[in-house]
C-alpha cells in the first residue's frame, strides 16, 4: 500500500482494511466470493462499523469528514481512525490442482468403455486431491504453497472463510499460524516451509460444510488443539460431507474457541438474512478488541494543530 498526499503536502499512511481470505471448495470455486460477499460481508461495515467496502468505486476520501468530538475538540474523532476504516478487502485465490471426474467425491463412471472419462480434466479445482487407498491429500504442499502466496502477496490477512474442501484448508491455515505450531511437526510430517515467520496469527477462521483431516499425518495440525476462534456453519442435510467430519473439526478447537451452528439445508453456503447476521456477527465479536483498543488511542491522541 502506498501513502497518499494531503492538500498541505503532507503524507498519510493509506486507511487499513480488513482482509480476509476465502477459500473455495472443489466443485464451486467462485460460491464463496459471490454469495458471502453479497449477502454476509457487506454488512460488517455497519456494525463494526467500517467503510465502504468497495473503495475503488468509491474512495475513502470522497466520503464525507467524520465530524469533530463535541466533548474535546483537541482530540480526534474515533471513526477518523477506525483500524478498519478502509473497508473489507476479500482475497480469492484459485487451487492449483486440476481435477479430473474421478477426484471429485461421488463420481460414477457411465462409460460402456470404461474409466476413460474419469481421467479427463475439468474446469474444478481442488487443494489437494485425496487417495481413496491410503487417505494422503496428494498435492496438500502445493495447495497450501498457494495460499501462503496470496497471503504473503496482500501483506498478511485478519481472518479465512472456506468451504467444504476450503473449509478444511481454513482450519490448517488458522493452525499454521498460531504460535509454536511448527513444533508438533516432525522430520516425518515436516512443517510447511514458509509458513512459521509469515504473519501474526488469524483473529478468525469460519467453515461451511468443512471437515477435518483424518490420519496420522494431520495431526500435528490439530494437536494441540486450535486457538483461533472457529465458527463452523454445518448443513444438518448435508449429503457430502459427514456430519461427524464437520463436527469432528469442531473438537479440534480449543474449548470457548469454536462455535457450531447448524442450518436446515444440506453441502451449501446458507445466504438468509438470519445466517448471514450469524457470520457477521461472528466476525464483529473476533475483532471488537482491534475497535476497542484503537478508540482508546484515539481518546488520548493529540492532534498536530
């Protein structure tokens, strides 16, 4: 981010976003982007409250100025530096690996010939695909290398939404970035490279229809258990993914730290008003501190007139 030019010549550092990451599931890797960006997201701003979430339509500096504290006209306003006061910035990067029919989950061959249709490529992309033999997310490293690229490429990310497939990367991620973690690797199951000095831990992560990763292997990405604040929104109709697994990622939260909600609908992201207000008011509560601490800074900051 660049510094703009005031009218006195003076620079200012550019209004901070909240940024958060959103990982899509195999077979709809634009559902999260277009539905939680219409129907949940944009309403953050009012509650928290931030700004316009699209500044590039319209720039924070054409809003009006926040009006003067008729307590103390010395002090700046809270809302002048709001910690989010850029808006929402949403990150969508795009899973490097190419599925073929036969990796997505419920595929069955109609082919009279054979499996030949199974092995042809497909506009899904996935994290990883697993081995229905030995239960191994082949390309995990490739698919987390992707995402520790788009959060190193916007400076660093506040928080992660995923479904499904995403939904379960979201949880390594959260767990990638708490402090230690890369101690309960080992030479067997090594540690990602990259991740361990790659930012301040998540203030959220949020799982529709997510899942945790069964195995030896993944443990150390649940043992111990996940600091960070998880909401997980499971489908009681759900016919992909198992309630256990959703559940099952759940308990691999620290207790106090997940929140489990259930909608009556099955493997989608729900969009109503009430699951919506669920999300941001989820989000509004993991970041309270962020508004809370830059409120009282702003109480004892001078201005420099």
């Amino acid at each position: 981010m660049t510094e703009t030019t005031g009218a006195n010549g003076t620079s200012t550092p550019p209004l901070r976003k909240l940024k958060i990451l959103m990982l899509h599931g195999i077979l709809h890797p634009s559902l999260p982007s277009n539905l939680l960006c219409t129907h949940g997201l944009h309403a953050i701003r009012a509650p928290l409250p931030l700004q316009n979430p699209r500044p590039r339509k319209i720039p924070p500096q054409s809003l009006p100025p926040a009006p003067p504290s008729p307590h103390n006209k010395s002090k700046t306003h809270p809302s002048t530096t709001h910690p989010f006061a850029g808006g929402i910035s949403l990150i969508y990067p795009t899973a490097p690996i190419r599925l073929r029919p036969a990796d997505i989950p419920g595929y069955q061959s109609t082919n009279e010939g054979g499996d030949a249709a199974g092995e042809e490529e497909t506009d899904n992309w996935g994290w990883w695909v697993k081995d229905n033999d030995s239960a191994v997310y082949k390309g995990l490293q490739e698919g987390l290398e992707m995402i520790r690229k788009a959060i190193e490429d916007a400076g660093g990310v506040d928080g992660v939404i995923g479904f499904s497939q995403g939904g379960c990367a979201a949880s390594f991620v959260a767990s990638l970035l708490e402090p230690n973690r890369s101690s309960s690797f080992s030479s067997l199951v090594p540690f990602p490279k990259g991740w361990e000095s790659l930012q301040a831990p998540l203030k959220f992560a949020v799982s529709y229809s997510g899942f945790f990763a069964p195995g030896e292997m993944y443990k150390p990405f649940y043992e111990p258990k996940i600091s960070t604040p998880m909401l997980h929104v499971i489908g009681s109709l759900d016919s992909v993914v198992e309630e256990s697994r959703s559940v099952g990622l759940a308990e691999r939260c620290e207790d106090g730290k997940e929140r489990v909600v259930m909608h009556p609908g099955g493997h989608f992201v729900p969009v109503g008003k009430e699951m919506a207000g669920v999300l941001v008011g989820f989000v509004r509560e993991c970041c309270k501190e962020d508004v809370k601490e830059e409120e009282e800074s702003a109480e004892d900051m001078d201005v420099p007139f």
